[in-house]
C-alpha cells in the first residue's frame, strides 16, 4: 500500500463540514492518541498511522482476525468485550495501563449507524502522562489554584508553559 490516500483529490462531506482525504489522513496522523477499527465481522480493519504507537500496527494486519494481531492471554478480554457491544450491553469500556513507564488509557467504543446497528469497535489508545502531569501541578485549577500547592510566595505553582489565565498550553 501506498502512504498516500488512493483517491488523492476526493473530498469526504460530514453534516459538520468538507474534508479532502489529504486533511483527513493528515488529522489521524496529528492527534494524540491512535485509533484502530475492528469491523462488525471482528476483522483489524483499519489504524491511524502515528509514529512511535504504543500498540504497533501494520498494513498486513489488515484484514486478521482479533486472534491474528492480539495476544493470546488478552483474547478472551477482547472477544467478551466484542459480544457485550455487539449485544448492545455496553458502549464504551476504558482501561487503564502502564506501558513502557508511561501512563496509557485505552477506550474501546462500539461504533453504530444511526439506527442503532453495530458497524465495529474503535479502539483510542493515548498517553495520558502529560494530563496527570497537569493535574498533578494544579493544572486544572489555574484561575483558583484550589487544589494545587502553593509557592512561597501563597501562589498556586503553575507549569511553565500554562497560560495562568486558561490553562492552556503553551510552546
């Protein structure tokens, strides 16, 4: 397969707005997080191609089973999963781990059409290691600076590139 989309110049039109399919490889690339699609028939369909994921995919998965591309001890997990969204007994399910020292929420999500039937699970894999790192900081309370420990000062102690007004990062 190629890097590049195999319609170049097609556009995709969501009710919110026009995307060409550049932009929208582009925006998969981007985020933070990766995503990878499990189709209704439970075959890997589909991963957003970040550099340095956390679960490594590749182009010849396309197509595997969940027992192909998943080990063998997190199958049953994975295939129960499946079965409860395909019965429409649950939506979402979030894991959390710690990979290689990092801090790692999974969510899995039961994709549906807008009647309802089961389309595939979207699984989000991202590094959570910054979003503690905030919190941990007094990020979340930047105006108040309820929760974080103050400086000698009595000033919330800030991270330094936080927008004290926002809470926005900043480079």
């Amino acid at each position: 397969m190629s890097d590049e989309p195999f319609m170049k110049d097609a556009n995709v039109t969501f009710p919110s707005g026009t995307l060409t399919l550049t932009e929208l490889q582009q925006i998969f690339k981007t985020i933070p997080f990766e995503l990878d699609l499990v189709d209704a028939d439970d075959r890997f369909g589909w991963y957003s191609d970040q550099p340095n994921r956390n679960h490594v995919r590749s182009q010849d998965q396309i197509g595997k089973t969940l027992a192909e591309i998943h080990p063998a001890k997190i199958l049953p997990a994975i295939k129960g999963l499946i079965a409860s969204f395909k019965a429409g007994e649950k939506e979402s399910m979030s894991i959390p781990s710690t990979q290689n020292g990092h801090k790692i929420m999974t969510t899995y999500y039961a994709l549906r059409d807008n009647e309802g039937a089961y389309l595939g699970c979207l699984e989000c894999t991202a590094n959570v290691d910054q979003i503690i790192a905030m919190f941990e900081n007094g990020a979340f309370d930047a105006i108040s600076g309820a929760s974080s420990k103050p400086d000698k000062a009595g000033k919330p102690k800030m991270p330094e590139n936080m927008d004290a007004t926002t809470g926005a990062s900043q480079k």
